[in-house]
C-alpha cells in the first residue's frame, strides 16, 4: 500500500495535496440496498467550476470536479469520467458528452449564449461507474457592448482602424465591462508601416475577439496578431492569417558543396530575398527538406543548422555561405533548403501571465516566431486551429507551435492541426529558481533564492535537483515566502534541506528548485494533428497530463517525449501521464534514424542520472508506422505501464511495439 498525489482544483486556487487511503475497496453491489458508504459517496464527483448559477460572457468556460480515490494511485488502472452538457435539467437535451482521463473538460467549440446544466460521473478501469453528480447550471451572457472595426476594403493601411477599436475596447473593459470585438469579412492588408501586434490588450476581463471571416495578409515578420498579457476570459476566433512571400524565410536549391571548407552554393527561389535580410544571421537557421515533401526534413541529417558571417554573392546570382555546424557530410547537391528568420519577430499570439484564455478556429498560413504562447499563466485553450502551407511555399511557421511555460494549469489543446514548422509542435515546460544562501542563519529548511525565474507560493510542491550529479535529494512543500529588499525571496519549506547544495556558478551547474504546481501540469493534447515537425511532436516536463487520438507524420525526431534538457535547463520531470490510442507514422528519422517514437528520458549534465525522475506512466494501444526506429524509450523512469501498442510490418501485420530502458524502476510490459 502507499500514498499518491491526489489533487483538487478550485478557481483560480492552489492545487492543495490530500493524502489518500487507498486500501479500501468495496463491490459494485455494496449499499444498493441502504445507506452509501463513505468510499462510494467519494466516487461520485463533486463539481467545483463553472459554479452552480455562474453567468459569464466567456464561451469557452474550463469544467472542474472533485476526482476519484483512486486517481492515478496505479498507472495501469486508470480512472476516467463521464460528462454531459445540456439545455435542460433532464439531460435530454444533450449539448455534448465526452469522456476524459483527468478531472476537468473544456468543450471543443465556444458555447452560444444561454443557460446550460453539467454534470459527471466516474468510471473505474475495472468498470465500476459511479452515480452521476448532482448538477450545476452555468449561463453564457451576451456581452455588454459591442465594437466592430470600422473597415473599408479599399484602405491602403486597416491598422488605425482597427487600433481605434481596440482602445475602444480596452476603455470599455476597464470600465467592468464585457466585450464583443468584430472584425468584419475582408482582406486587411497591412503595410510594412505597419509593425508589431495588431491586437494589444493587456490586463483585460471578458473579452472576445472576433474574425468573423476577416483575412490578415501581414506584410513583414515583424508583424502579429495578438498580444494579452496579464488577461481573463480573452478568446479570438475565427482569423485567416497570412504572410507575404519571402517575410519570414529564404528558399532555394543546393547547387554546389565543398567539404573540406564547409561551403555550399545556393540558389534562391525568385521572389526571396538575400540573407541581408536576416536580423540575426549566425542565429536564423538553416533546414534541409525532403526532395517532394513540402515541410519535412531530409533523412538521417542534422534537423538544423547554422551560417557564419562571411556570405556572398556571385556573378551568376548564386550565393556562397560557411556552415560551420552539424554534419556537412548532409548537404548535396540538388537539395532544398530553407533558411529561416527566427530572430526580430513577435509572437503570433502571445497570452502571457493570463488565465482562462482561448485560440479557436484560427487559420494560420505562418508565423514570424512561434505561434501560440503564455508563461507564467493557467488554462490556455487551443481549438480547431489549422496551418497550412500556401501555395508555392515549402514550410508554414519558423518555431513551436505551441510555447507554454510555467503554468499552474497546463493547456487542454484539442482538434488542432499543425505542420511544417521548424521545431517543437508542442512545447511545456518550466524553469528552475536557484539559490544565494541555503539554510541562512542555521536556519534548517530555509533558502534565500535568487529573483530569476522565481515563482514560488506557499502550497507549492518543489523538488530539488542536482543536475551535476543527476539526482532528487528532496521533494517538499513550500511553507513561506518573503520577498527582501534586495530583491531575494526568502522561502521556508515543509523539510530540512539536504547537504552538499551548491549555490555558486551558471544557472545550469547549481542545484536548483522546481515548482511541480506550476509545471504545465494536468495538460491535455487529444484530437490534433502534427505533421512534418522539426525535432518533437509533443514534449513535455508536467504534472499529470494525457497525449491521446492524436497523429503524429513526418515528425523528425522523437514524436511523443518527456525530456528535461538539463543543459537549458527545462524540466523538470513528468509523472501521473497518460499516453494512448495514438498514431505514429514515418518519424525519428533525422540524425542517425535512432530516435525511438516515445521516449521517457531523464538526464544529468555530462552523467548518468542516479535518480527516478519521470514516474507513474501509462503508454497504451499507440500504432507506430514506418518509422526507422518503433520503440519505447525509458531513461531514470519509474512505475511504468506499456501495454497493447503494436507495429505495422512490412508484411501488413501488427507486431508489438518494443521498448529499451536502463536506470529504471518497475516496469510493466505486456503485448
């Protein structure tokens, strides 16, 4: 018998630790003829958020429960719950039912204005299915007001427009009050004059933006849609977005090589501009593409690389670059190349310290950085959005898809689709707080810690770590915070601090503390759709999360990944994750084609790690398809379930999925 995290969620609260018993079980037929007992009234969940009677003009509200006893007290035995939405007390009037591995649900589209009840039931592995709760009704207002943008299609530059209905918006939300913002159909066409985020609206509540069919047709990366720093209840919906050809990347043809001094002459594709174009030309990258497919790397090479300063053109328009990075053995004659602006671009879409935010129904031709990001926030929504690749173009966006750090509740990203970007599909992680004094005054189970990347509260589950020497000395709780004049916090925690913590040096050489509340954690990917990704499909360094229905093609590296990256650092582990009912086709081919499709890996800097890091997993009934290497990759893991994935042969059969470990725990295998 042994204890697990167990959590329950409240508005806008701390995620409070309960210790639960989980010895006890009782049958599916105990207190059918009386009185419930104590276990069997604790299956039924208790619903917390919307709460009973809330209205709200917000269309995408996150729904919350009380979760079972025994969730995640076995990975191999997962809890899930039942909930139905619907227009009447009766529930005969089904708005939507789905079913989910964590206790809370965001429904798929925004909901239209009206009174709506919900309510949910539990469903053990074993079968057992709880009554359902009592139900709570939850009301989507219309707004208060209502700003469209005053738009004229013959306009040379739409962007005063549409920034005087956003300072319109921006009074009126200061004010207290809801806004709707419209953008009517049409294509806005913006000057390079024009520069930074179309849509600025930091520190608002209750705001929906509106695309209703509008096209942005942006003219230079320097350009993005929306920016909503320190915001609640903010959606935007229903945008095209476009970029002008050449804004965002070079692309051309290799048409010479020269080995010994790393050189290659390119060709550029009429219509790109030259590599003056760059705002930060060693640090824009260089990818290599498949001869036919549009956005996916070129086999078994480097997924990027990098040019030195000394380029130049020659006489027959062709241009001589240094690469002075990577295998150059990679590049060949006849390949095509595309070398990507990442530096002097905002964001697509940038949530940042905001909780209970939305991107739905957005069709995005391209980004200038990354496209979807926050950190520091909760609850970020990312709905039916689609890239695409224009026509004539060879890849979409320059960076992640989705970019979240540090959030007390991670994104719940459903039927999006993202493909040909140059890197991470989906990317959670967090970063580390590290310390001036340890144990100040003699004082046990105190730190003085250093403001740089601090976000420790009381409540907060940390853990310590040694990235030296790979290890977890310590796993506690956060008791007291106080921050000094100085700018240092002074924290207290549960226990005592163990020896040997170093203070001095980079932040990647001391021993540091992660937040696990605020880890990207109870995160939740289903339904989407990640296609010809440089470097990973979906990784992760979270609390409780599930990766399931989803199709990964064409991803160059590892498609489905825990990772925590000491040398960044990122981290710092994963636990209580559900990884199923996924499919994998033609991935991990980059580099050597050795990278497994799911990996658990856990790493020290320049060592083995000596500690269990990533924990609690359930990886089942994934298909992997024609990928180089279709395995399972566990480094420091521990608890594990792998059960029922299989392998499509060559022959047209399923073979199971097999996998590798070293450093790790308690392993449960079957076919």
């Amino acid at each position: 018998m042994k204890l697990t995290d167990s959590v329950v969620r409240v508005r806008w609260g701390r995620a409070r630790p309960l210790a639960v018993w989980l010895g006890l079980f009782v049958s599916i037929l105990a207190g059918v003829h009386g009185e419930m007992t104590d276990m069997q009234k604790s299956e039924v969940p208790a619903l917390q958020f919307p709460a009973d009677g809330q209205a709200s003009s917000y269309a995408f509200p996150n729904f919350w429960w009380t979760e079972h006893p025994a969730q995640f007290a076995d990975p191999g035995a997962p809890v899930t719950y039942e909930i139905q939405i619907a227009r009447d007390t009766s529930f005969d009037s089904i708005v939507d039912e789905d079913s989910v591995g964590l206790p809370r649900y965001v429904h798929d589209r925004p909901f239209a204005s009206g009174t709506y009840h919900w309510r949910v039931r539990s469903v053990t592995f074993e079968g057992q299915i709880s009554d359902w709760s009592s139900s709570f009704s939850f009301t989507i207002a219309e707004p208060d007001e209502v700003v469209t943008v005053d738009f004229d299609p013959s306009q040379k530059d739409p962007s005063p427009g549409v920034r005087d209905a956003v300072d319109r918006v921006q009074a009126l939300a200061k004010e207290g009050k809801s806004v709707r913002l419209v953008f009517p159909a049409g294509d806005y066409r913006f000057p390079e004059t024009f520069s930074g985020r179309l849509i600025d609206l930091p520190g608002v509540r209750n705001v929906s933006v509106e695309g209703e069919g509008a096209t942005l047709h942006f003219t230079t990366r320097k350009q993005a849609l929306l920016g909503s720093e320190g915001s609640e209840n903010v959606s935007i919906s229903g945008f095209e977005v476009l970029y002008a050809k050449g804004s965002l990347r070079i692309q051309g043809r290799v048409k010479a090589v020269d080995p010994k001094s790393r050189r290659a002459v390119l060709a550029i594709e009429p219509g790109y501009p030259d590599f003056s174009a760059s705002d930060s030309i060693t640090n824009d990258i260089f990818i290599l593409l498949d001869p036919k497919v549009d956005g996916r790397l070129k086999d078994r090479c480097s997924n990027f690389y990098r040019m030195d300063k000394d380029y130049s053109k020659n006489p027959d328009g062709t241009w001589t670059v240094t690469i002075p990075g990577g295998d150059f053995s990679d590049w060949e004659p006849g390949d095509r190349f595309v070398f990507h602006f990442r530096g002097g671009s905002p964001v697509l879409i940038n949530y940042a310290r905001s909780r209970s935010v939305t991107a739905y129904g957005l069709n995005i031709g391209g980004w200038g950085n990354m496209g979807f990001v926050s950190v520091d926030g909760a609850e970020f929504s990312i709905l039916s959005c689609k890239t695409f690749i224009p026509e004539g173009k060879w890849m979409m966006g320059n960076a992640d898809g989705v970019h979240i750090r540090g959030h007390e509740i991670g994104p719940w990203i459903e039927g999006t689709e993202i493909q040909a970007i140059g890197d991470d599909g989906v990317a959670l992680y967090a970063r580390p707080a590290s310390m001036v004094a340890a144990k100040p005054n003699g004082e046990q189970n105190a730190a003085v810690c250093r403001d740089e990347h601090f976000n420790l509260e009381p409540g907060d589950a940390v853990s310590f770590f040694q990235p030296l020497e790979g290890t977890i000395p310590l796993e506690t709780t956060v008791k007291t915070v106080q921050s000094r004049p100085d700018g240092t916090h002074l924290v207290h925690f549960a226990d005592p601090l163990p020896d040997g913590i170093r203070v001095d040096g980079p932040l990647v050489d001391v021993t540091q503390i992660w937040n696990r509340s605020k880890s990207c954690g109870d995160f939740v990917v289903r339904n989407c759709k990640f296609t010809n990704i440089r470097r990973y499909g979906t990784v992760f360094r979270a609390k409780r999360g599930i990766v399931e229905n989803c199709e990964y093609r064409g991803v160059s590296s590892r498609a489905i990944l825990f990772r925590n990256e000491p040398n960044y650092p990122n981290g710092l582990y994963a636990s209580q994750i559900i990884i199923r009912h996924n499919t994998i086709e033609d991935s991990g081919f980059d580099g050597n084609a050795t990278a497994p499709t799911i990996t658990f890996r856990f790493e020290a800097r320049n060592t083995h790690t000596r500690s269990i890091g990533p924990r609690n997993i359930l990886i089942e009934d994934n298909t992997i398809v024609d990928s180089p290497s279709p395995s399972i990759e566990l480094v420091g893991a521990g608890n594990v379930v792998i059960r029922n994935n299989r392998q499509l042969a060559e022959s047209g059969e399923f073979r199971p999925v097999r996998y590798t470990a070293s450093q790790t725990e308690d392993v449960r295998f079957s076919e």
